[in-house]
C-alpha cells in the first residue's frame, strides 16, 4: 500500500465534500493500493464550525503544500490560487481545481501545464455531469460545429423560482443558501460565470487558446416577471444561454438570455439540471444533461480526477 498526500484549498460547500467523499471511497483507493493521507486543508477561519471527518487537519498556514502529491484547489478566486499554486506546479505536480475563473482568466499561465497533463478540471463545468471528459477523449474524432448549453444553477435555479411567481431577490437568496452561488453572486446572474465554463469549453472543440475576453456577455438581472409570463403563455422558456458557433474563419461565443421552445433539449432536460447540445459533423447532436452545481455533485467529480490521477490517466489536455 503506498501513500499518496493530498493538500486542500478551501473547506466551503465544495471542499467539506471532497472531504467526505474522499473518506467514504477509501475502500476504492484501497483497491488501487493507496491509502489517501489528508496532509492539511486550507481555510480562511480555523473556528468555523466544518462538516469534515474527524482529525482532519484545518490551517491557515499554507506550509503544507510543501509536502503534498496533489493537490485539490476548492478555494474559489483567480489571482490568490494562482499565486498559491504556481511554485507547487512548476514543481510538476498535478492539481485538481473546480475554479472555471481561474481557468478561464488565467489560461495564459496554465495552458502549459494543461497540455503537460498535470491539471485536471472536470467539475469546472457542469460539476459533477461530465463533459469535459468526453470533449477531452473520444469527442476529439469528430469536426465540431456547435454547441448551446445551459451551465450555471444560480440562474436555472432563479429563473426557475421566477416562473412560479418567486421575486428574483428572495430567488437569489435561496441559491445562495443552497451553495449554488459564487462570491460574489454577481458572477453567476451577470453571465460571468457561463462565460468562465464556455472558454474552458471552446478550448477543447474549438480553439485551444480561446480567450475569455472573446466572449459576448449579458446576465438576468434585467429580467422581469413579465419577461417569464410572457414567455411562459407562449410555450417558451427563459434560460441563460452558452453559445459557440463558426463565424467567418473564427469562433463566435455569447452568453445571454434566450426564450426557448418546451421542447427545447436545454428545457426538457428539467427545470434545475444543467445540459448541453453538442454538435459534430461524424458524432451527430448529443445531449449531456444533469446536476451543475452543489456540494457532494462537484466532490464527485473531483474525486473523480483524483481516481483517474492515480491509475496514472493525465489531466484534461485542450487542444493543441
Ligand atoms: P465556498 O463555500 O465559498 O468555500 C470557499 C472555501 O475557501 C472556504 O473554506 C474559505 O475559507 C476558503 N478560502 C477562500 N479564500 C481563501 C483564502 N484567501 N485563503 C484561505 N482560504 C480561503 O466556495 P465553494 O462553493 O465551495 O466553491 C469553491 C470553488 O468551487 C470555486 O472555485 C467555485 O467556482 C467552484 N465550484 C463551486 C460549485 C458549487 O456548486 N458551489 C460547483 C462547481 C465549482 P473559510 O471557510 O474559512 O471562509
Ligand atoms: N455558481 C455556479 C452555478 C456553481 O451556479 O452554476 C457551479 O459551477
């Protein structure tokens, strides 16, 4: 039995999970010949009540880092988990990050170790529902032409509360509650956070260096209650759309308010689940659909590439 050690970065909705689940699979990692040594967990408040298997050791001091095989980043933020991970990357060892701001944002320092097969991302978009999986392995075969998709839970969540006659403030503040949100919530309903998961999309289908700031963005907030009915009488939808089509000899990606017919793949997958029409000219139209967003959705996916890590699968490698 060898000994892997794991760091975390982070013990909010995401990271306490990770966590458990690690705790819960031991027998999994057993089977693989590892034992998983929590080495620490990065938080901001040591006195915080946490939700973590017992003995699990909480710091503020990041000097655990030092001695760690991976890595798993759950912190949230761009500028402060990179200055963090940086000197642990260049030291060639893989991390396992759900921080699709980060990526996105900062894809001009992370590509390398992206193509390198050190990071792993899929709980980046669509949480635990995997697409970056299938674009990362088997999708590569096929020309791809297109893609819309629904990818943020906040949104769906209160566009969802919307229709049945909810505020969109009281909406929110239930989103917020139930961890779906990000800091500050603006991401999620000013379309900021699509806009995150559609880069680090596109770069695999589309342009291996896709820039965020090349995508189109307009969020919910001005979406009225009137807005709902009115689509609601028509048999329509409201949904905060992803787009990436062909334009000319380049890409064209938005993200922005649609009205959808019901029987719109992105409506009949279900009022809160996340979906995504993908289209290829060999694969033909496929249609991934589930949970994007919650706590134990996004660990699964994490522990997820922690298990592919250790039977020896590289990361998520964009194209090249
Ligand atoms: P969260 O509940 O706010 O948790 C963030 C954690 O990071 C907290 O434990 C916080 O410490 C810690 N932290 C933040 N800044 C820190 C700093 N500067 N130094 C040390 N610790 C710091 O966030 P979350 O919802 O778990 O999200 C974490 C990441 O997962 C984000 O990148 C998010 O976009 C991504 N994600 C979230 C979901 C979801 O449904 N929530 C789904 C997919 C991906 P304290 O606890 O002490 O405050
Ligand atoms: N804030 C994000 C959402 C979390 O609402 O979808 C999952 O990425």
């Amino acid at each position: 039995m060898r000994t892997v050690t794991v760091g975390v970065l982070g013990s909010g909705t995401v990271g306490q999970d990770v966590l458990n689940l690690i705790e819960r699979r031991e027998s999994v990692f057993s089977d693989l010949g590892v034992r998983i040594e929590i080495s620490g967990v990065l938080v901001r408040d040591v006195n915080k009540v946490r939700d973590v298997p017992l003995g699990t050791r909480v710091t503020t001091d990041l000097g655990f880092l030092q001695e760690c095989g991976v890595v798993i980043e759950a912190m949230g933020g761009v500028d402060r988990p990179l200055e963090m991970l940086l000197p642990y990357l260049r030291s060639g060892r893989p991390v396992i990050t759900a921080n699709k701001a980060l990526l996105a944002e900062r894809w001009d320092v992370l590509r390398d170790y992206a193509l390198a097969g050190t990071l792993y991302y899929e709980a980046s978009v669509m949480a635990g529902t995997p697409v970056i999986g299938p674009m990362s392995t088997v999708l590569r075969a096929s020309t791809f032409t297109r893609l819309q998709a629904v990818l943020n839970g906040t949104c769906l969540y209160i566009l969802n509360q919307m229709e049945g006659g909810k505020n969109y403030a009281d909406a929110l503040a239930e989103a917020q509650a139930l961890g779906y949100a990000e800091t500050p919530p603006t991401l999620d309903v000013g379309g900021f956070d699509t806009a995150h998961k559609l880069a680090v999309l596109a770069r695999f289908c589309a342009d291996g260096n896709f820039p965020y700031s090349a995508v189109e963005v307009q969020g919910i907030e001005d979406i009225t209650q009137k807005d709902i009915q009115d689509a609601r009488a028509a048999g329509e939808r409201i949904k905060l759309v992803a787009e990436l089509e062909r334009q000319g000899s380049g890409w064209r990606a938005t993200v922005a308010p649609q009205r959808l017919p019901d029987n719109h793949p992105l409506c009949t997958a279900g009022a809160s689940r996340n979906a995504l029409v993908y289209e290829g000219e060999e694969c033909g139209m496929l249609i991934f659909a589930g949970g994007g967003a919650g706590g134990m959705i996004t660990a699964s996916a994490m522990v997820g590439d922690l298990l592919d890590l250790l039977i020896g699968f590289p990361g998520h490698v964009p194209l090249h």
